[in-house]
C-alpha cells in the first residue's frame, strides 16, 4: 500500500517540482544567452539535434523488449503533430522572452492550468463530474491555484528577508551584461509584444499536453515519443533557422554562456525535462502536470533569494501558501476520483464473478 502511495503520488509530485525548478534554471540562463547575441533559432535547433541525439540509444534500450503497438505512418504522424505544437510553442515562447525577461514568463504561465483543463475536458482526456465532490474539487483547486500565482505577481507586500549582495550572475560564466534591474530591462524590452507572444505560447503548451497525454496512454513508449518529438522538432527548426540567421558565423559557438545553455537545454530541458513531463502526463495527466506551472512563481522566488541575491517579499510568501493549498485540493480531488472509479471497478468485477447473488440481492430489494 505504501510503495503503491509513494509511486502514484509521491514521485509524480516530486518529479514535477524538479521539472520546474530546471525550467526556471533554464529560462535564465537562455536569457543571459539571448542577451549575449544568441538567437533562439540557433538555440532550439541545437537543443532539439542534441536532444534527439541523446535520447536514441536511450530508446532503444528501454524499450527494446517491450511489447509496444504497431509503429504505424498514422503513429508517425501523431508525432510529428507534437513536433509542430511544441516547436510553435517553444518559438513563441523563447521570442517572448528575449523581449521581456523570465519574470514575465513565469507570472502569465498562470493561464496554462486553465486552458489546459478545458482543452483536457473537451477532448476527453480528463474526466469532470460536476456533481461529484472530486470534480467540485479539481475546479476549485485550479482556481485557488491560479489565484495564488496572480497574488504572488500583483501583490509586492514588505520585505521578509534583504539580501543586500551583489548579483552571483556576474560571475564569468554569466559574464554577459545581464542585469536584472526592473528599470534596465524595461527600457531594453518591448512588454507588451513579449507578453502577447508568452500567452499564445502557452495556448499551444497546453494543446501539446493535451494531445502528447493522449499519443503517450496510445503508444506507451516515453522514450520513442520524445525522440521522434525532438527530431520532427530539429527538422522543422534547421531550415527555419537558416533563413532568419543565413550567416553561418552566427552559428559557430565558443564556451561561453551561449554554449553552456544549449547544453542545458538539450540535456535538461528539451532531454530530461520533457521525458519527466511525458511520463507525468501517461501517468497523472494533462491536468495534473499543468497544475505545476504557478509553482515556477514560487520557484523562482525561492531560487532568486538563494542565488541571485534579490529580496524576499510578503506576496511571494503568501501567493505560494495558496498555490499550496490549490495544489493539495486538486490531488485531493484527483485521488478521490480515481479511489471512486476503482471502487466501481470493483463493484463491477464481483457483479460479473457472482451474477446470481446480484440478481437474489436485487430481487430482495425489490
């Protein structure tokens, strides 16, 4: 009972905080890149070609001996759909953040919980029951939630804890001209356009969890998923990318912060990242992985006040104990449901062994 506990919702809940820790990890450094001179073009075609490299043998070991369904044109198909969806994803994205900064990203990610519950119920990947107390639950706790990362970005409050250091960017791996500074990066930035382009971004990061939760229950292979995810990516990316940068000098890379976050990218994010957002989706859902968005507020927080020496304030601290409690009322609501349906299924499955006794009990209630 307890292995059963600690693998249906202990991991998934685990993994998922550790996917969003390197998602905001990963959102700074590609900003100290862009900053840099890098263009995302190159950045997402080197981060998906490594990617694709990376996880191929992986592939082939994990799944070599697993009996999988028919590798079909219409399976291929289905994977190369996820391709565009997160390649158009991760270009609106990664554009939105060379005009803006992480900041911006990680407060408007906040519609990504929502769209993706609607898009999951209209699909059908996600079951809702109005009328059950585990539907009534997973709303409120996606409300609660969103509330929670909207207090964290409206509302500033006191400080808690002043860090008076200087910024650990400064660094020479970050040794780019980086500055934080809220008036330095609004005179450099266009908000407006860069928010527009982050909200559409995640419109399509909820589609492609929609649609990646139901390939992945189809044909469960994580590994094949992502690798033909990331090479369908590379292929539509290469040729986009040589013409916005047709200079081949643009290209070439040195050791410096533009190598190192393609690096980053590639292992952790578009490798590692997406394998634990692909399991999480064949094993919790479209809904469930969504939830965890909001949770990059606090992350970001949290990693701010650890790393980059900015000041912690009340609305940080208060927005991440709602989030907190959005959290806990969805997984409540999750892990009621799915005791309810076993519940059924159990009813069901003795119904079926012993038809006689049912029709005797029914007849006596009768």
């Amino acid at each position: 009972m307890r292995r059963n506990y600690c693998s249906q919702e202990v991991l998934p809940f685990t993994a998922m905080v550790v996917a969003e820790c390197l998602t905001v990890g990963l959102t700074t450094i590609y900003k100290a890149a862009v900053l840099k001179g890098l263009s995302y073009h190159i950045f997402m075609t080197y981060s998906y070609a490594l990617s694709a490299i990376l996880i191929l043998p992986l592939a082939f070991i994990f799944h070599r001996k697993q009996t999988l369904p028919p590798f079909t044109f219409l399976v291929l198909g289905k994977f190369c759909l996820l391709g565009v969806l997160g390649f158009i994803s991760q270009s609106l994205g990664y554009s939105g953040i060379s005009y803006s900064n992480p900041t911006l990203a990680a407060a408007l990610c906040n519609i990504t919980p929502a769209t993706t519950f609607i898009l999951a119920v209209l699909l059908r990947v996600e079951k809702l029951n109005f009328k059950a107390t585990s539907g009534q639950a997973k709303i409120v706790g996606t409300l609660v939630s969103i509330g929670g990362a909207l207090v964290a970005v409206l509302y500033e409050g006191h400080v808690l804890i002043s860090a008076h250091r200087k910024n650990k960017l400064n660094s020479p791996l970050f040794s780019t001209n980086y500055e934080l500074s809220s008036a330095n990066t609004s005179a450099q930035s266009n908000w407006i356009l860069g928010g527009v382009l982050l909200s559409a971004s995640y419109v399509f990061l909820s589609l492609w969890d929609t649609a990646q939760a139901k390939f992945v229950r189809e044909y469960p292979a994580e590994f094949i998923l992502v690798f033909f995810y990331n090479l369908s990516s590379c292929i539509i990316s290469l040729p986009v990318g040589f013409y916005f940068e047709p200079n081949l000098t643009a290209w070439k890379l040195t050791a410096d912060v533009r190598l190192y976050s393609i690096l980053y990218s590639g292992i952790i994010g578009s490798g590692f990242g997406t394998m634990v957002r692909t399991w999480g989706l064949r094993v919790k859902g479209p809904v469930y992985v969504a939830l965890f968005k909001p949770l990059s507020i606090a992350i970001a927080a949290i990693l701010g006040v650890s790393f980059l020496g900015d000041d912690l304030y009340l609305g940080s601290v208060v927005g991440s104990v709602i989030i907190s409690m959005g959290f806990y009322t969805v997984i409540w609501g999750k892990g009621k449901e799915e005791v309810d349906d076993y519940d059924v299924g159990s009813l069901s499955h003795d119904a079926a062994e012993a038809p006689l006794l049912t029709s005797h009990i029914v007849s006596i209630k009768r």
